[in-house]
C-alpha cells in the first residue's frame, strides 16, 4: 500500500459518506468487517471538536473527545490531522499502535480529507506496512551538486515563476523532462498552507492538492512547515535526510534543502544529498559516522533536562546541565541550555560559547543554524536537523545532527542532538 492508495480510499470514503449521509457513512466505517477496512488499511472518521466518530479498530474512543491526543514524542496528532483535513486533503505523520502488529506503536502516515466542514475522515500506513516517508525521494543523479549550483538552481526557477506567472510556473515545474528537472534537483511548488501546487517528481501530489504541513522525514523533522517558515522570511536552507535502501541495509542520507518566496501566495524548494555522502546511495559508510543514540532517547533526556529545571528552578538546572559529569550528559549525547534570542545559557563541553551569542551563526552551507532553532522552540518542542561539529570530542568538523528542541518558558530553551546517521 502507497500514500497513493491511501489517498484513493480516503476520497472513496468521502464519496460515500456525502452520497450517504453522516449517519450511514459513520456506521460503515466503524464495522472492522465492512468495506472499508481493507488489509492493514481502516478508514476513520472524526469531527473537528475532536470526538471520535469511527474508530473500527478501538470501539472503546469511539464518542470521547481525543483532541489533546499526543504520540510518542509529543506529537499532537489529532490537532494536525483537524489542521490538515481543514485545508482539503493532505498527509499526518505520527507514531500510533498499530492493531495489527500487537499494538506496536510504530511510524504512521495518514492521509485524512474533509468531508462537509463538521468532520473529517483518513486512512493511514504503517511502517511495517509499506512505504511512509514519499516526499522525501531525490532525482537520479547526473554529476556532484554542490550547495551553489542548488541555490542557483531554485532562483532560476523563482525568477521564472515572477516573469511568467503561477499557470505558466506550475507547468514548468511538473514537466518530467523540462528545464527544471536537473538529475538530482527537481522543483516543488506550495502555497503557504503547504499544499503542492507542482513537482515532477511526485506528480500524484499536486493532482490531488494534497498538503503537507504535518508530514514529517523520518527522524521527526517538519520539513515542509519549517521551509514555509523560511520562505516567509525571505528564504533559506533546512536539513533532513532522504531514505534508501542499498547493500542491504536501510540509511537515511543527509538532505539540504533550500526554499525561496515567489510571492505572498507561493514559494519553491529543492534539495541535494550534503556534498560529501554521496557515497550513501549505494550503502558505502567508509568514513561516515553512524548514530549510537535513538530520537527516543533524545527525547528522554530533554524531557528528564526540562523536569528538573521546573522542580529545582533555573539556576540550579544550568549549573547541572554544565557539568560534563552530570545526569545530563551521556557522551556525546548531551543537552545544553539557551536563550530564546540564542545566547548560550549552559554547555557541558563547549564553554567557550556560554555567555556568546549565535544568533547569526551560519554554518558552512549556509544554514543559520541558531535562527532555525528557535523557529522550532517558538513552536514548543520539536526535531530538526543541523550540520555541526562533535563538540563532545573537540573536533570542528560538522556532521549530520538530529537536534531536539524544548522550551522551558519565554526565556530560555533546552536543547539535545544526535551525532551521525541513521543506519539499520
């Protein structure tokens, strides 16, 4: 099963239930034996108060209001699938159980779809089921990109879209073999909800004007939602990683992905693999640094960091977090503490930057690495991406780094990171 096959049964589901009626429509979907439970697919329903209406599978919530439900990782994944469904049709990433897996929470994409402006319906994929993670995938390759020629790549294409129009742009930027199709670097077109307005590369998206704000890569990070984000700020660049499979293993490649405005309606992006793992594609790790830590423990740790700070307050919370000895610091897995205009609070290895500001920090492709940051802290909490160096072992080499971001108040900020790629 596809997000395409998703996508197909959900808007059957929407078919029915305005052919119908709310009443007939809900029964349906809540028979674990009818027609639309289909394999490891179901489809459910929900209205935007956050009562759940058809719930197959957990008969028990059916009825209860499931608004504030939270995943794994503080994911508030009904919120994003009411936000999603509200603007047409779209994809949700989430971690949820999955029933035919003994309850095994695992990594879930759904594809949810309004259906008359009081609920919503969606059907989702499991990991273990298929493919999750669509719109991550890159072009083949025809040569070594750099960060330049991908830059040059997406102004193109923006001065394009002002000189010619969005009819014109949208066309252009769909065409499989037109000027903006360049081996690994193709272009997407969205609105500033995140819905795909066109890609060559993944037609199905903007056919069926899905949106992608609460679709996440993965190791959590909301590519879409913070490309939006730098776009309305002019633009910029953002890390995440494309998944492979090659010598017979499972690698998520590091992707930088850059995204300009071409108005106040739409803006564009693209990505490369980062220069220097190429060699990824082909399951080569000689010289790659692989991940010892889970987001699960990034996660953890940040949490176990913000509880102690609310209980013993933040003076005693940033003398903690300094200590290289510490309970915060776990190798090369570690957090420190920071201010919400990016001054560093507490760092249990790099003392040289506590007290200096890194709100204009720029990383060697480009990427402001602080300011994306509180981007993400403005939000709450959340995973993203950054090239960095291991400042555990002293070196000043950047490296890929899934970072995890929480804030503790207006104030200040805790943060965690992975060092290396994911490999299993």
């Amino acid at each position: 099963t596809t997000t395409a096959d998703l996508t197909k049964i959900v808007n059957e589901a929407v078919a029915f239930a305005k052919t119908n009626g709310e009443e007939k429509a809900i029964a349906a979907f809540n028979d674990p034996e009818g027609q639309f439970v289909r394999g490891d697919v179901y489809v459910f329903a929900e209205a935007y108060d956050g009562t759940a209406l058809a719930e197959p599978f957990e008969p028990e919530i059916v009825g209860t209001n499931i608004r504030n439900l939270t995943d794994r990782y503080g994911v508030e994944l009904v919120k994003n699938l009411e936000e999603t469904a509200g603007y047409g049709i779209g994809y949700v990433s989430y971690e949820y159980p999955n029933h035919k897996n003994n309850g095994t929470v695992e990594h879930k994409v759904s594809v949810v779809a309004d259906v008359d402006g009081t609920y919503y319906v969606g059907a989702g994929i499991y990991e273990s089921s298929g493919l999750v993670y669509p719109s991550t995938a890159l072009g083949a390759p025809t040569r070594t990109y750099s960060v330049a020629d991908l830059t040059g790549f997406v102004q193109r294409a923006v001065a394009y879209a002002q000189a010619n129009g969005e009819e014109k742009a949208m066309a252009a930027f769909s065409n499989r073999s037109g000027e903006f199709v360049d081996g690994e670097m193709t272009i997407m077109m969205l609105d500033y909800n995140g819905t795909v307005l066109a890609s060559s590369l993944s037609p199905e998206l903007p056919s069926n004007h899905i949106n992608l704000i609460n679709y996440h890569d993965p190791d959590g990070v909301a590519t879409i939602r913070e490309m939006r984000d730098l776009a309305r700020d002019g633009g910029g660049f953002i890390y995440t990683v494309t998944r492979v499979s090659a010598g017979g293993k499972t690698i998520d490649i590091p992707k930088i992905d850059y995204a300009e405005p071409v108005d106040g309606r739409y803006w564009l992006f693209s990505g490369i693999i980062v220069p220097g793992y190429e060699q990824l594609r082909t399951g080569n790790l000689t010289g790659i640094m692989v991940r010892n830590h889970t987001r699960a423990e990034a996660y953890d740790l940040v949490g176990e960091a913000a509880g102690y700070a609310a209980e013993n307050g933040r003076e005693k919370a940033l003398e903690e977090i300094n200590n290289p000895a510490g309970r915060f610091t776990q190798g090369d897995l570690f957090v420190w503490a920071e201010t919400s205009d990016g001054t560093i609070l507490a760092d249990p290895y790099w003392k040289e930057s506590i007290g200096k500001n890194y709100l204009n920090y720029t990383d060697p492709y480009g990427a402001k690495t602080t300011a994306g940051s509180l981007n993400v802290v403005k939000r709450g909490q959340g995973f993203t991406g950054a090239m960095f160096p291991d400042t555990a072992t002293g070196s000043s080499t950047p490296i890929p780094k899934l970072l995890f971001l929480k804030r503790i108040d207006e104030d200040w900020w805790i943060g965690t990171g992975i060092y290396g790629i994911s490999v299993r």
